[in-house]
C-alpha cells in the first residue's frame, strides 16, 4: 500500500509507526501527493485535515473523485514557536490562546469540510 506524505515531515514519521506495512512515498507538496494520487501511483495522501479540506475547497471538481477520510484516533496536535528575542509576541499569542474558545475555533474550523 503506498501512500503519499510530506517528505522529511512529522507526518512521514507517523505513518511509518502508524501504518508499518504501508510503503511511504514522499513528496515536496501537497499538490504533487494530489497528482499522483489522481495518475494511480500512490492509494492514499496522508495529511493534515485542515489541508485537505482546504485544498478540496479551492479545486471542487476534485470532490468528486476524492474524498477526505478524517481519521478519528489519532491527533495533529498545533504548535507555535516563538523567538526568544520577541517577549512581546509571546505574551500577546498567550493572552489570545487564554482569552480565546480554542477548541470552538476548532470545531468551526474543521466544519468548513
């Protein structure tokens, strides 16, 4: 089973431990994983559901021979890095993760699908 995924990325990691019989194949970008996907040299694209959805909003005449399969186990955790030299954008990112419904953004976010 080959399936496509960010070559050097988190995700190629994960889908080596997640799917060990799985063969995976990396690739530069995401439109790159859609094209082989699309010619029949890769099954499956393994990415971020934001992404996908997204990206299935932007080409609609693809839905119809694509379909995005979240995969409800397993958890894309988001991660801000923030420079030591900017104390004043850390403390703004954390008065907003503080002060802001995270997960409701969230649930809007992946209902765009």
């Amino acid at each position: 089973m080959r399936i496509g995924v960010y070559k050097r990325s988190a995700l190629e990691y994960y889908l080596r431990q997640w799917f060990p019989k799985a063969e995976a194949v990396p690739y530069d970008n995401f439109t790159d994983q859609v094209q082989a996907l699309l010619n029949g040299e890769i099954y499956f694209v393994m990415d971020d559901e934001l992404e996908v959805v997204h990206y299935l909003k932007a080409h609609p005449e693809l839905t119809l021979r694509l379909e995005a399969i979240v995969l409800p186990n397993l958890q894309d955790l988001i991660a801000i890095a923030v420079s030591p030299d900017s104390p004043n954008l850390l403390a703004l990112l954390n008065l907003l993760i503080q002060y802001r419904d995270i997960p409701r953004r969230m649930k809007d976010m992946q209902s765009l699908r």
